[in-house]
C-alpha cells in the first residue's frame, strides 16, 4: 500500500539521513518513477523533504524535523516480540538492555496489540544457540567498534602462529553462533574470527573508517568470495529416500546438488562436498542406506573402509578392562 511505503520512506530517511532515488526504489522494490511520485505527494502534505545534486546527494530531511510515527500492524508486532536473538544480545552485553526494551514498547501498545504480542510469545520460539565459541574479548571490540577507536590486537590463523597486528575496527558480524570482527588493516579490508583473538586492547587512536564502507555489502561479498574458493569434491550415491531425510548430507559440510528417483524408494543423487574425507565420513555413518557409485576412486575407499571395520569386528572381542 503507498501509505505504508510513505511511512517507510521517513522512517530510512530519519534513520540514514540521506537516501538516493536508485537506492529507495530498489529497498522498496518499485520503479524509480513511483519514488518521484511518492516524494511529491511526502511534499505536497508538508514533510519537509528536499533533493541535493552531486555525488553524495540523495533526497533528505530537515534535521529539525521528526516524525512521531507509534502505529505498528499486527505481522510487525509479531515480528518483533517472537523473534527475538535474546543469545546475540547477551554476547555484546545487551541481553537486560533488549529484554526492557520489548517491555517498554509492549506497555505502549493499545490493548488489543498487546494481545497480539503475547499471542505471538506462546507461539513462536526461536532458539538460535549451537555450540557457542567462547568470545571474552568481544566486549572489548565492541568498545572499539563504537568509538571509533584503533586496536591492538593478536590472532591467531587457522594456519600459522599468532601475530599482533594494529586494525581499524569497522563492524562486528555474527554468522549462526559465530561472531568476527571486520576490519581494515594497511588499506585491506579483512574479517577475524573473534574466537581466535587471544588479546585485544582499545588504543586511543581515532579508526579511520572508508567514507564508502556498508557493512552488509561488504559481507554479502567476502561470503560470495569465500565461497568461490572453497574446494569442490562431488559423488554420486544411490540411497533411500528416508536415510537421505534423516542424514542430512549438511552435517558433514555436503550440499545435495542433483535428485532424481531411482526406484523403490530410493534416489541417486550428487552431493558435493569440499573434501573426499567429509564424503566419505557421511557414506559410512548413513551405512546400508547408501550405496556410493561414483567415481570409482572414492567407491574403493568406501569398499576399503568398510573391510577394515570388518576386520576389526571379526577378531576377539576385547574385555573392556
């Protein structure tokens, strides 16, 4: 409707400051030519909004003027008090801060929302937590990313010996349970696994931070890079469709590329995976359910693990003490 998407449209020039046309129309999802319109009708009803030409112009508001937007639909509203990170908020020390907030926001909801909110609380329960890294020193960068300070810090590579190394804190990422720190180092723009930063230390030199810089876009394209890279190793299996549902290949970092049925309840399918031990590791633990067809390489490593197991069972067994 044009009226949410006139509310919308002061709430991301209130929040960014500035916004261009290119830039709404495509967070919008509508032509560049509805945005004209939509600033006009903004124009014509007395919002202050005005255009500035050049490179870093866009449309903006007065700074004096703020919109008292309180009304909230109901999808919102549920959006906001059933999926809740409550975990990521307690790892930068805001868990208390998050918890208050949805209260004070709850307590000025007309009545019949609040009905609404708490409907969606019994409801919906989204429970991120996976192994959790300990990260004792994210407070610290978290310092550092707020003020805009430089950081001394040591890391330690997945390869290699820990170094220290003085960066330009730009952003904190968490991906599923994992958090890293973003940041530029000699001009390079870099991400850190948090839980490989042994010490850290908030230096009062001001960061310098890239007029240009987006967080999100810098991440969306450091994922797609890395993943580009990442080393490919892809079999093809015969298995049952219910091993297939229950084995999910993604716990041994595979990915099902190709299914297709072949008879009798079970499929051949191709699974990419990034290496032949994480292949072979998830064939052997789906057992009689899979059948490895190709290539012919990795099918003898499955026949030549299985013997060794074999024969390992086939000897005496053991006493346990």
């Amino acid at each position: 409707m044009r009226a949410d998407r006139l509310v919308s449209i002061l709430l991301l020039l209130q929040t960014r400051g500035r916004a261009t046309t290119a830039e709404l129309a495509k967070r919008l999802e509508v032509s560049p030519r509805t945005i004209h319109r939509d600033m006009e009708a903004l124009t014509a009803s007395g919002v202050p909004v005005y255009a500035e030409r050049g490179s870093k112009g866009g449309w903006r508001l007065l700074e004096e003027y703020r919109t008292n937007l309180t009304g909230l639909s109901q999808p919102e509203i549920m959006a906001l008090f059933a999926l809740k990170p409550t975990q990521l908020l307690r790892d930068l020390g805001l868990g208390k801060a998050g918890e208050n907030a949805l209260i004070k926001m709850l307590a000025a909801l007309p009545a019949a929302q609040r009905r609404g909110a708490e409907y969606a609380r019994q409801r919906i329960l989204v429970d991120i937590q996976r192994y959790q890294e300990k990260v004792p020193l994210l407070p610290v960068l978290q310092e550092a990313v707020w003020q805009d300070r430089k950081l001394r810090l040591v890391y330690e590579p997945m390869e290699g010996q820990p170094a220290e190394r003085t960066v330009d804190p730009l952003g904190l990422v968490v991906k599923g349970s994992v958090w890293y720190l973003v940041a530029s180092r000699q001009g390079e723009l870099r991400s850190y696994r948090v839980s490989r930063i042994l010490e850290a230390s908030v230096l009062d030199e001001p960061s310098q931070r890239p007029a240009d810089f987006d967080l999100e876009a810098y991440w969306h394209k450091a994922r797609a890079d890395f993943r580009a890279k990442i080393p490919s190793y892809r079999i093809w299996v015969r298995v049952q469709e219910k091993v297939l549902a229950r084995s999910n290949p993604a716990s041994h970092w595979g990915q099902l590329e190709h299914c297709k049925p072949a008879g009798d309840s079970w499929l051949k399918a191709q699974i990419r995976f990034e290496y032949p031990e994480q292949a072979l590791g998830w064939v052997l633990a789906a057992g009689a359910g899979v059948e490895a067809l190709e290539p012919l390489e990795f099918r003898k490593q499955v026949l030549e693990a299985l013997s060794k197991a074999l024969a390992l069972y086939q000897t005496q067994a053991r006493p346990v003490s």
